[in-house]
C-alpha cells in the first residue's frame, strides 16, 4: 500500500498493511528539527503518511482598528479574526475578546469574520492538493472550530450570558460563521481532499465543558449543516472530529450528525479500549499517544511498548492513525520523538 491508500483503509475501518501515523510539533520542537535536520516541516522529514492542505492567505485583511481600542498593547490579530497578546510560557498566546462589548445584532453583523469559504483563497489549494496526493499521500483540509471561535472573539463568559440573557446575538454570531464553514467545507471537497477537519474543544479532562443539552441546542445542528453541506458536496467523505478532553458524552450525537473520525482520545482521560469496543463499528481513531503522560516522561522503550499497546487496542482490525495526542511539546525528548516514529513505521498487521 502507499500512504494514502493505508490511511483510506485505516479511517474506513479496514485492515492496511501497517499502522499509519503523523505528528504535528509545537514551534520550539520545529526549531529543534531544523537544528538537527535542517527541515521545518515534521510531515516532510518524518514522511507522515497524510498531509494538511493549507488555504492560501486572504486577498486582503480586515480591519480590526475599531475592536482593539482599549485592548492590551501587543495585541494581534489572527486570520480568523482572534485577538492575542503573547503568554508566559514559549509559544502559548492569551485571548483577547475583540467582540466582547457587542451589545446588538447589528454589533455582531458589523463584526469583519475572516471568510474561510471565499473562492479566491483556493486559487493554487486545488493543484497542492493533486500534488500530494500524485505523490501517494492522504489529505486532509481543515475548516475550524464554531465554538472555539466564538468564545474567543466573543468571550467565554460572555457568549454563554448570550446564550441566557441575549440569545439573538448568540444565533446571529453563530449563524454568520455556519454559513462561512458550509462553503468552505464545498471548496475544499472540490478540490478533492480526502478528509475534511472540524474541531471544536468542548470538553475537560474532567467531562464536558458545557452541558450535552446546550451543546445540543446552540452548536449541534449547525455542525449538522456543515456536514450536510460536505456530504452535498462529496457524500463518502470522511470527516474527522477534535476535541481535547474526555469528549464521550458526546460522541453518540456527533456520529449521528456525520462524524467518521474522534481525534484524539487522550489516555490521560480516556480508556480508548473502552471506547474502541463502544464505538469502533461506527468510528476510526486519530490520536492516541499520550502527551502528558509517555511521551514527555517515558523512556524511549516505554514509548515503544505504548505503540505496540495502541495498535493492539485502538488500532485492532484496523481502524487507527497513529499520532501524539497534540503538538509535541517542547519538554518531550528528542529520542523519545524518533522512538514514537520508528515503532510505528514497524508496526505492520500482516
């Protein structure tokens, strides 16, 4: 097999030849790789089995002048319109609300959403996706988050008084995005990708962060819009789903609205045995190796065992790719890095 067929068989629940497997790093793990390798793209140098196709930048930006007024100095905005100021700890950002003093719909219409689903950001997206996937690798294109997004421009606090106080500037805001995530969700099937990303963080290590029945009524019909819209678009594709935390509690409802794939299920809080045997007949697994736990504070031959464990649990009769279960952080060793990447190249079903 090559990659890309190996990750179709393994998302579709089928048995490929060996676990398939990727990694993402944080920025000072990138500038290790470059030290020791001279690449910057881990994908690239670790010859990951799937690839991520970025769209190209906005055409133009937006202005957010009006919305930083009396905002910590340093703030910066994102491409999707999301405030931050620099954090204490390396890489990490802290949110900055732009939208938090909104207090009318037409506040929240005025608000500039960065549009994701504009076709002028997919000029060249369709031609790097062919490429990839001419070379033997999956992709997968990534639209975002709807409630990750709104709270960090709205405020977490605040968007949930809008769900009890002011619901009206909750829909409008929430709507607005839908709409921007159904036609980005077209662009990128027709460009042919073959896994379409959603993430949303809704819950803990401890549980949920907001009640399934809130959950059901602000953001569940409409990632049943999104998906409806890329199954309009492309109706085998596979969609693969993020949320930290232990996420169970809603995993019944997100395969009922068209999620194929969880990502990334967290050992720390999660039994991923426990939810192979629950939902494996209905979902693939993306994810797995733990990033709090054996990678950063394990020995390479722990790392290695964990592999061969995952394999055996999650990735029984197929089913898994293989990846930490976030950017790998600055604290994980090196050595540890190449133990997860070697075990997985080795861990073969036939």
């Amino acid at each position: 097999m090559n990659p890309r067929e190996r990750v179709l068989a393994a998302l579709r629940r089928q048995v490929p030849d060996r676990i398939p497997y990727f990694i993402r790093c944080t920025p000072p793990v990138v500038a290790q790789l470059q030290e020791r390798t001279g690449e910057t793209d881990p994908a690239v140098y670790f010859d990951t089995d799937v690839r991520d196709a970025v769209i190209d930048p906005p055409v133009a930006e937006a202005d957010y002048g009006a919305y930083l007024a009396g905002k910590p100095a340093g703030t910066q905005v994102t491409e999707e319109g999301i405030g931050q100021v620099q954090g204490t700890f390396e890489h990490y950002t802290r949110n900055v609300p732009l939208l938090d003093q909104a207090k009318t719909v037409r506040d929240i219409e005025s608000f500039p959403i960065p549009d994701i689903g504009d076709p002028n950001r997919f000029a060249t997206y369709g031609s790097r996706v062919a490429a990839l996937q001419a070379a033997g690798y999956a992709v997968r294109g990534r639209i975002g988050s709807l409630f990750e997004w709104a709270w960090q421009v709205r405020g977490f606090e605040q968007l949930f008084l809008d769900f009890a106080q002011r619901p009206e500037l909750a829909e409008r805001l929430l709507d607005r995005k839908t709409e921007i995530l159904c036609r980005a969700a077209r662009l990128q099937l027709a460009a042919g990708i073959d896994v379409l990303g959603i993430n949303d963080d809704i819950a803990m290590q401890t549980g949920p962060m907001m009640s399934p029945a809130t959950w059901r009524r602000w953001f569940k019909p409409r990632w049943a819009r999104v998906l409806a819209a890329a199954r309009d678009a492309r109706p085998d594709v596979l969609v693969w789903y993020h949320s930290d935390g232990n996420a169970t509690a809603f995993v019944p409802e997100l395969i009922e609205i068209g999620v194929n794939i969880l990502n990334p299920i967290q050992p720390e809080c999660m039994d991923g045995a426990a939810v192979k045997r629950q939902f494996g007949d209905r979902l693939a697994f993306w994810g797995g190796l733990g990033t709090q736990s054996v990678l950063p504070f394990g020995t390479p031959d722990d790392v290695r065992r964990e592999v061969r464990r995952l394999a055996a649990t999650l990735g029984e009769n197929g089913g898994l790719l293989l990846e930490p279960t976030h950017q790998v952080q600055p604290d994980v060793p090196w050595e540890n890095i190449l133990a997860y990447i070697d075990e997985a190249r080795q861990t073969w079903y036939a």
